[in-house]
C-alpha cells in the first residue's frame, strides 16, 4: 500500500484550515496524523481509527481521516 503523501497533507492542510502545509507542523491534530501517515500500511489504518474516536476534529477533518482509511483499504483489497 502506498499512500500519496502530498495529496494526503493537502487534504489535511485543508480540512484543518491551515494556509499551506508548512503550518502542518504549528497544529498540534496535524502532527500526530502526520505522524500516522508516516507508519506502514495495516498501522495506518489502526491507528487512524483509534485517533479519530479518541480525539475531538473538525467534522472536515473527521471526513478526510474516514477517506484516507477507505484509500487504504481498497488498495490494500
């Protein structure tokens, strides 16, 4: 499984309302799931899924991380 990482932080970027994705870093959400997107593939996905019911998001970011699993899960089928 290889996830597009530039994609991927955009869309987080976004979802966050950071301006660019310098400021990825400044967010405290932004560094733990980059963080994430960083481990393997099966990590990815179980680690995703406990930061999205442990931690309080954006409903935008909430979206993004759902669609990042599902990425992952159709590549990995």
């Amino acid at each position: 499984m290889k996830l597009n990482k530039r994609i991927t932080q955009y869309r987080l970027c976004e979802s966050l309302s950071l301006r660019n994705t310098e400021q990825i870093f400044e967010s405290n959400i932004a560094s733990k799931l980059n963080g994430i997107l960083a481990m393997e593939g099966n990590l990815i996905i179980d680690e995703l899924t406990i930061f999205l019911k442990t931690q309080e998001m954006s409903k935008q970011t909430k979206l993004a991380c759902e669609e990042i699993i599902e990425e992952l899960k159709v590549e990995k089928a």
